[in-house]
C-alpha cells in the first residue's frame, strides 16, 4: 500500500531533510509518525502525496512507482490517497457540500451519487446539519471534520493526516482520532503525522519516529516514552 | 501488483453516463465561469469594452477598404475603350469592324460614332461651330467606343482588351484611361495592408489583454487551485473555467465590437449621404453582412480563447500544492 525504499530527500541549498528511510504500511493499517518540527514529517507526506520529489530512493503508493509517474498521472495517483492537513485547506467561498463534493465532481460522478456520498460522508462527521454553510461559519473542530469528510468521499484506500489535531482541544483530538479508527476498521490505511505524544500514548499503534531526518524507531512503543526519548 | 491510475475512476457510470456527465459538467463549469465575471463587474466590463474597441477599428477600416472598392468597381465598370480609326477607313470597313468587335466575347456593347457625327458634336460642345465651318475637309477620325463586360472591365483585363483591339487593321489609336483608377486601385491596397498591419496588433493585444486578465484570476484562485491539484484535479480540469472565462470575453467583446461597428456606419451614413447628394451619386454606405458579423465574432472568441489558454498554460502547471 505504502513502501518507502531508501528514501532520501535533499533540499536546494544542501539541506538533507530524510535520509535513506524504509518503511511500509500495510492496507487496512493505521499508525502514526512523529518527531519534532524539522524532524522530516511534512517532507515525507509531501513526497507521499508528490509535493516533492525524493532526490534518492523509491516509493510506492497503491501500487504505483511515483519515480516512473509523468506529470499528468499524479491527479490520478493522488486520487487515491485522501489528505487532511492542520490547516484544513478548504474552499472558503463555497458551502460545506461543495468543499466536500470537490473530489466527486473532478472524478465525474454524477449529481445523484455525489449528493448521496457528500451527504454519507458528513453523516459519518456528524456534520449533516452543515450543508449549506461556509467554512468561516464553523468551528475549528468542525472544519478539521469537513477536512476529513472530502478526504474520505471518494473511499480513497490511504488516508494521510497532516497534524489533524493540531489546533483542537484534547477532547476534540481523541474524536477526530475515533473517527480515523472508524475509516480504518473499514480498511483504510491510516497515517497520521503529529507530535501530539500524548495522544500518540493513548491510542498504543504503531508509530514510526523521525528525528533529523531518519527513522529512529518503528513500532507500538509507550507514545510517551518515544517521545521523551525523542525529544533527547 | 501495478495500479493503473490513467483515467482511473470509481464510479459506475456508462458510456453514455460519463458522456452526460461530462456535457453536464462543461455545462456548470460555463456558467461557473459566466457567474465569477459577473461577481467581478468592473474588470469584466472593462476588458470586454478593451475587447470590443480593439476589434472595432479594424472592423470598422475593413468596413472603409470594402465601400471603396465598391467605390472602384462602379467606376471601373462604368470604363469605356475608345478606338480612333484610321483616317481613311471606309464607312463600311468601319460598319465590319464594329460588327466584328461586337462579337468579342470580352465586349458587352459597342457604339460606333462616324466623323461627321463626331463633328457635328464637337461643333455643338466646343462652341467653336462658326470656325470649323471654314475646314476643307473633316479632321476628327471615327470612333468606336468598346464596353468591356464585368469580366474585363478590372484593369489588367481591360489593358489586355486594349492591347487586342489595337491589333485590328483600320484602328490608328486605343486609349484607355485607367491610370488615376490604377492610382486609386494601388491606394486601396495600401490601406487594406495598412488595415491588415493595424488588425494584427490589435488581434495581438486583445490576446495579451486577456492572457494578463485570465493571469490575474487564476493568481486570485491560486490557493483554490493548488488545494483541487491536491485532491486529484487534472490541470485540463482546473483550466477549463479560464478558458471558458476566455470565451465570454470574446463573445462579449464581439459583440460590442459589431455594436459599435455598426452605430459608426450609420453615423457616417448621414453625413456619406449629405456629401453624394452633391454629386447626384447613388453609392449609400454598406455595413457588416451577417457573415461578417459571425467572422468577427468567431475571430472575438478565438482571441479570448488563445489568450487564456497561453495565461493557463503558462500559470496553471506553474501552481502546485503545498502543505502549509
């Protein structure tokens, strides 16, 4: 589902921000992957969702080799992999359904199914009763769930959080890491990059650490206790 | 196992379901676009007017160079050949000749005046009658004046006649005064090159014009655009509202351009009329046919077309999607 090999990252300038990292997620697998700021986590979504491009190594995702993608297949690619980011990335001069439609519609599904599945997917994030609001109306819970409700629309097999719970309080964090149980039970793989140690502690999965760009641990630790030595 | 992602999709539509949907989409994504001009009124209108008036001198000098070569052609099929016969040909050798002439199949009438008609003309025009009572013997040859059908009136053809009839045994002299037409003809030309010069540049900046307002939308929605790149958009996706944007602008803009066109030509009309009257002319002002009214509308179009496809081609790959 996921296989980095070697996977280095060399920034202009010299900066070397992973180097030679190799994991793999499973389908149906849920795990996190923290380090602290500039420990190479964005650097490895980014290239997972070809916002870059590794300098060394392969990666594989669904499949497909990204090194041996052309430009025009990476819509393609990154229909398959449903993205949530920190800052939620919404359309703010359109409703909750159009933000949540967004992938339907680029995809082509019909008025019908893209009604039934917008409306499917905020059921899912108890979000039905927003429809036709736009996203500076809501919360930041609530648009972190609109976020999470156009990654999920279109059943991508991956779903990749970028610091989801980030700005939310811990009681709004543990729901929206409910709700990514929730996908993952129906077999969605699940990577969630965060340094949210605490919350990384409570849920006991996997977790893959980075610090200065290279894989330092990869397994069900104590969150808390990767973290502390993380940190050091 | 490789997943083949081109044209990749989940839903379960037919041939003829994707068909629908992807009209239904054009659709949306045309009125989408007809919706944001709307949502911005002054830059909208302003580039359509920038438009409009752009493509109405060109139109409009176009409209000049048209009416003067109807101009031209009234005067040159209006053109005579004259053939000053010998002074000694016979009053039937002369009848022959015009019978001959007649049936060219370049001549559309022949009208032979004698010497002593002509004569008698001079005497009453020149106003020289008492004095020519005192001539021995009459000066003025016959004449045959040729009228060369539409074919041959142009020109070129109408020298060929010329050159041809002057090969006729009992013909002294032809004479075909063409040369101020072939000034006039020569004038017309440079101006249509003229016209052509200035309606290129023109073209030329409506394409720049909207290429740089189609620039500016697409830097207005570029977090828009970088964050439909991230959920799986294809650029031909993401372009197209632009491209359409481009279209209204050309619809819009041809518009105008035949509008004011055509407000022009009557305004001129008036004063054409004013001024023809003087010399008892018929010529009244032509406007824009119909098929030049579609020419420049679709010219319009495929301006504001060619210019927002060079500002999405250019701006759009350039947008990619960050994490921030």
């Amino acid at each position: 589902m996921i296989q980095f090999n070697n996977v280095s990252k060399t920034y202009p300038g010299g900066f070397l921000a992973l180097k030679n990292v190799s994991f793999s997620i499973a389908p149906g697998e849920m795990a996190f992957l923290t380090g602290h700021s500039g420990a190479g986590k964005s650097t490895l979504l980014k290239l997972m969702s070809m916002m870059e491009k590794p300098s060394a190594g392969s990666i594989e995702i669904n499949g497909t080799e990204l090194a041996t993608i052309q430009y025009q297949q990476i819509p393609y690619v990154r229909r398959g992999i449903g993205m949530i980011f920190q800052n939620h990335n919404l359309l703010l001069d359109r409703t909750v359904f159009d933000n949540v439609a967004l992938p339907l519609i680029i995809e082509g599904y019909s008025h019908k199914e893209t009604r039934k599945r917008v409306e499917a997917a905020l059921d899912k994030v108890h979000l039905s009763s927003k429809l036709k609001c736009f996203p500076y109306m809501l919360s930041g819970g609530e648009q972190q769930r609109v976020g999470i409700a156009r990654a999920i629309v279109n059943k991508p097999p991956i779903l990749l959080a970028d610091e989801p719970t980030g700005n939310l309080d811990p009681k709004l964090s543990l729901d929206i890491i409910r709700l990514f149980e929730e996908f993952n039970d129906m077999g969605v793989s699940v990577l969630i990059a965060t340094h949210d140690l605490g919350l990384i502690a409570r849920m006991k999965y996997r977790t893959l650490t980075l610090k200065q760009g290279h894989m330092i641990t990869d397994g069900v630790v104590d969150g808390l206790k990767a973290g502390a030595t993380d940190a050091n | 196992m490789q997943t083949n992602y081109s044209r990749q999709s989940h839903h379960q539509l037919g041939w003829t379901g994707r068909i629908t949907a992807r009209v239904i989409r054009h659709l949306q994504q045309a009125i989408g676009s007809l919706g944001d001009l709307w949502r911005t009124p002054f830059t909208s209108v302003m580039t359509v007017l920038v438009l409009g008036i752009s493509l109405t001198l060109p139109a409009t000098l176009h409209l000049f160079v048209k009416n003067t070569e109807a101009v031209t052609q009234q005067w040159q099929s209006a053109s005579e050949i004259t053939l000053f016969l010998k002074l000694s040909t016979s009053e039937q050798a002369a009848q022959n000749l015009v019978q001959r002439i007649a049936l060219y199949p370049e001549v559309e009438n022949v009208v032979y005046i004698s010497a002593q008609q002509a004569l008698a003309e001079f005497k009453v025009n020149s106003g020289f009658g008492q004095a020519l009572e005192y001539l021995t013997q009459n000066p003025l040859p016959a004449t045959i004046l040729v009228t060369p059908n539409q074919r041959f009136s142009q020109t070129q053809a109408a020298h060929e006649l010329l050159l041809k009839l002057e090969q006729e045994r009992n013909v002294e002299q032809g004479k075909l005064d063409l040369e101020w037409l072939t000034r006039l003809e020569a004038m017309a030309a440079l101006i249509e090159d003229v016209v052509i010069a200035i309606a290129v540049l023109l073209c030329l900046s409506v394409v720049l014009i909207i290429g740089n307002t189609i620039r500016l939308a697409i830097l207005n929605q570029k977090d828009a655009i970088a964050v439909m790149k991230l959920v799986g958009a294809t650029d031909s996706f993401i372009q197209r509202p632009f491209l359409y944007a481009g279209v209204w602008y050309g619809v819009l803009g041809g518009f105008v351009a035949s509008l004011c066109v055509a407000i022009l030509a009557n305004y001129l009309s008036g004063a054409l009329r004013q001024l023809t009257d003087l010399y008892q002319s018929q010529f009244t002002l032509a406007g824009l046919s119909l098929a030049e009214m579609l020419l420049l509308q679709l010219t319009a179009i495929a301006l504001g077309l060619l210019g927002s496809y060079i500002s999405v081609r250019q701006h759009i790959r350039a947008i990619e999607p960050t994490a921030d």
